[in-house]
C-alpha cells in the first residue's frame, strides 16, 4: 500500500462484555508507513481494542477494514493471513534453541500462540527445502531488526530488550503489512527501549506501518506519527504527540480524577 494511504480503518466499534462497554464507538485510522500508539489509563479499553482489530475478539458493533475489506468478527488467523502480525505481552520463547530457530518456527507456526514442543517436532518433519526457506526468510526478519549477529546464540541467553526484538523479528517473518505490538517497552531498561525505538523507526523506513499499546509516555512520544487517547473505553483524544502532549482531555485523564 502506497505510504499515507489508509490501511487499517476502525469505525464506530463497540464491544460488550455483558453489561460492561469495554470499547464504546471507537474510530481511528492507522495510514500506511505510520506508527500509531494507543495510550490511555489501565481499565480504558486498549487491549480489548487491540484483540478487536487483530480478531482475536469479535466487535458487538462497528467495522473493522483492513486493506479497505472488512475484517471484523473474521478471526485471529484469516486476518494474520491478509498481512496482520502481533506480538504478546508474555514473551514466548524457546530459550534451548537458537535465536534463528526460534524466528524460523515462528515463521513455520505463524499465529504461534501453540508456540512449544508440537511445533519443534513439526520443525523436525519438514523437508530439507521447507527448512531451508524457513532459515533464509528467519534470517532476513533477524537482519531486518540488527539480530542477525546472535542468530547462533540460545535465545535464553538473551537480554529481555533483545528478546522482545526477536519477537519483532519472528513477526515479521510473516510478511506483515501492519506489525500490532502490545506495549513492546513494559519491563525494559533505559537503553534497551532505544534500541527497541531505533529497530521500529528502521522498520518505519522500510515501509512498515505499526500500531503499538503502550504506557511508557516518552517511548510513545518520541516514536509516533499519531496517537490515539482512550478513556473508560471511549477515544477522548487523538493527534500528533505535540498535540497529546498539550491536550486538555490527555492531562485530566492522566493528571487529574
Ligand atoms: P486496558 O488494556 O486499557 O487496561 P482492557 O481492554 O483490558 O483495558 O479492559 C477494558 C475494560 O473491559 C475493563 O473494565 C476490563 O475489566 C473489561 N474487560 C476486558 N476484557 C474482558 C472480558 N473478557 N470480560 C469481561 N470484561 C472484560
Ligand atoms: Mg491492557
């Protein structure tokens, strides 16, 4: 898709969880080559919005297009499968087995939230050619993030920062054309979250469109092209991080209550 054009389009989407709106007529743009962060208190509804537009939950109301078709209520696979990629909060690695391998299964189990021994043991059942695509694809998603000097390395032998960007890198391996990142920064040190802001405005260049959940403000502030503001599950704000930054809404919802 052509940089700037429209490439995820949330319109009006609500979603019940018996009595309680957890998102209550959201509508956002994330435009090709962006990075958009959704940011908002705990309880306002980001991840529940999150699990909507990849389709792991099923909006009660309003559309979800991606690439201009709707995708709502479509489910986790199908919309992975049109060029959508996540990454969880809970890094899942296997930390025995190398930082290539661990980036070629994720790109032979895709949507690997089976990531474990069933899918080593897959691995192990492909053929020589099946391996041999998956190892060169694993190792261009490694270069593309600046991991491909570890690739040899046992993933467990890795730093938190630099495991988190493994993940990146097993994403990519789908061939997304919008990377969702649930809050990529939590836990990390000071520098860690530079290197982790360096890879993604590489992957920005490169032409990648990410939205990513976040709560660490100075991450978000210096990384985004828009950002979005949800409270109690209703968007209260959205614009450019000068913009949040000075919001009257953003300030109460953060300083004030
Ligand atoms: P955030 O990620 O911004 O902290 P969530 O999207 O996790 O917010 O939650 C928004 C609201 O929806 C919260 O009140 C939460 O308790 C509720 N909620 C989230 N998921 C469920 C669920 N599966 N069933 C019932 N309530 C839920
Ligand atoms: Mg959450």
């Amino acid at each position: 898709p052509p940089a700037g054009s429209p490439l995820l389009q949330v319109d009006t989407m609500t979603k019940r969880f018996g009595g309680l709106v957890a998102v209550n007529g959201v509508s956002f743009t994330v435009k090709a080559g962006e990075i958009v962060g959704l940011i908002g208190p705990n309880g306002a509804g980001k991840s529940t919005t999150f699990n909507l537009v990849s389709g792991l939950l099923k909006p009660t109301e309003g559309t979800v297009r991606f690439m201009g078709e709707a995708v709502a209520g479509h489910g986790a696979r199908a919309i992975a499968r049109r060029g959508m990629a996540r990454t969880f909060q809970h890094v899942k690695l296997l930390p025995a087995m190398t930082v290539l391998e661990n980036v070629a299964l994720g790109a032979h189990a895709r949507l690997d939230s089976v990531m474990g021994v069933d899918v080593a043991r897959a691995m192990l059942r492909l053929d020589r050619r099946t391996e041999a695509r998956l190892l060169a694809e694993a190792a261009r998603a490694l270069e593309q993030v600046g991991l491909a000097h570890l690739m040899h390395e046992t993933a467990g032998s890795l730093a938190l920062g630099q495991q988190r960007i493994l993940e990146i890198a097993r994403a990519l391996c789908c061939d997304p054309v919008l990377l969702l990142l649930d809050e990529p920064a939590a836990g990390l040190r000071h520098l860690e979250k530079q290197a982790l802001a360096d890879v993604l405005k590489r992957l920005r260049a490169g032409g990648m469109s990410i939205l990513l959940v976040e709560h660490d403000m100075e991450f978000v502030m210096q990384l985004t092209d828009h950002i979005v503001v949800m409270e109690f599950g209703t968007k209260i704000a959205e614009g450019t991080p000068e913009q949040i930054q000075v919001h009257p809404a953003v300030i109460e919802a953060y300083l004030g209550g």
